[in-house]
C-alpha cells in the first residue's frame, strides 16, 4: 500500500490548492498561525460537496493556547464535533490534556464518543507530553485511530527517532503519523526511518504579505517523493 499524504489546510483556497496538487486527504482547520482552530462549517460542506470523495479531517480546537478546556469548551468541542460529522467530516481531530500535561482521559473520551462512527486524530498536544509510551497506551485504550505527532521534538525529522520508537510501540493497534516541518525533501526519509505508513504537511509557500498558503506545486512534490 502506498503511503498517505496528509495536507494540512488552514483555509478554503489551500484546500482547494491542496487537491488541484492531488491531495486525497486534508487536515481541515482554520488559523494555522494560532497552530489551528476549529474550521467553519460552511468550508466543510462547500468542500464536501464539491469533492464528495475527498478525506476531511477536521480539526476541532476552540480558541489557541493549552489544551486544557473547561466544561463549557467540552461542551462546545462536543457540539462541533457532532456538526462536522453531519456536514461530512470523514474524521476527527483532537484532544485534550490535564494542567500537569498529561492526556485527559476523561475529557479525551467525550471527544471521542461525540462522533464515535468517525475515526479519532489525537493531534500534537501529544507532543507537550513528557511520557509519551504511557500516553500511546491511553490512547489506543480511549479508541483513537491515530496520533500527530513529531515525537516531541521541533520537526518530524529531528523527532526520527521517537517517532520510530512511538511506530514499535503501537504495533499496529493506533496509527502514527509524523507532522512537523514535513516537505518534499524529508517526507521519504521520515517515512523510511520511522516505519510510519502516513505523513503530515502543510506544504505551503509564503505569500507577501506574510502568509502561507498550501502550494500545489509542493504537494505533488511530496506524493512523488513518498511514493518513488
């Protein structure tokens, strides 16, 4: 089976641009440079219906800062996750973790449960953990599918070695999927040296102005350099 690419999209232009460069599945958020907040629902479905096949995972994050959410932030994530799942998300990103940077299992699990016939992304919170062998086993009892992750370090590919210690690990039970700095010159080494099956980029390029944008032209770099 050839290996997935995940683009990152924090907007409706980049996703479009992000299939135009043969994108089959994207990570769908909003304010990439708050590291991503939950998307708008109108994106979701002008998507969905204009790529009725296309694999959208939605990230589901209330506002920047920590990971740790009162009550009504739950509630209000619930509330998001149950929308996205209507307007057809194919998947679920998130998590949650407790003031001492631990995942919350509680919290993790009503996340998991608002749409449980979806799979369950739990996203790079995982990377403010300090153990994350005890943290892998949480998740894989909570019933995620899988986990972003650079292996605590800056970038996936400094993260080589965690992350492959993380692929051991899970055995199969939860998929890895490296993110962080992830282009089209590392995608295959990271992918090689880990063992991980799935990968996560934004494969974007700055505009003038400052921002980024996801580049078609990196996209289809990164899908010939992980599947040569």
């Amino acid at each position: 089976m050839s290996p997935i690419l995940e683009v990152c999209c924090g907007s409706l232009a980049s996703a479009l641009r992000a299939v135009e460069g043969g994108a089959e599945r994207i990570e769908l958020c909003s304010a990439l440079s708050l590291d991503g907040l939950t998307p708008s629902t109108g994106t979701l479905c002008l998507l969905r219906a204009r790529y009725p096949e296309l694999r959208i995972h939605v990230l589901i994050r209330p506002r920047e800062g920590d990971f740790v959410y009162t009550e009504d932030e739950l509630q209000l994530m619930e509330a998001d996750i149950r929308a996205a799942a209507a307007f057809g998300a194919t998947a679920i990103v998130a998590g949650a973790l407790t003031p001492d940077a631990t995942i919350d299992i509680e919290a993790t699990r009503r996340l998991r449960q608002a749409a449980p016939q979806l799979p369950f992304t739990f996203h790079r919170a995982f990377d403010r953990i300090t153990d994350q062998t005890e943290a892998l086993e949480q998740l894989i009892s909570l019933g995620c599918d899988r986990v972003l992750t650079s292996g605590g370090a800056a970038t996936a590919e400094a993260g080589i070695p965690q992350i492959s210690r993380l692929v051991s690990q899970a055995a199969g039970r939860i998929t890895i999927l490296p993110g962080g700095g992830v282009n089209s010159t590392n995608a295959r080494r990271i992918l090689d040296l880990t063992g991980a099956t799935e990968i996560h980029g934004s494969c974007s390029c700055r505009l003038p102005d400052g921002s980024a944008l996801t580049s078609p032209e990196e996209v289809a770099a990164v899908l010939r350099s992980i599947n040569h």
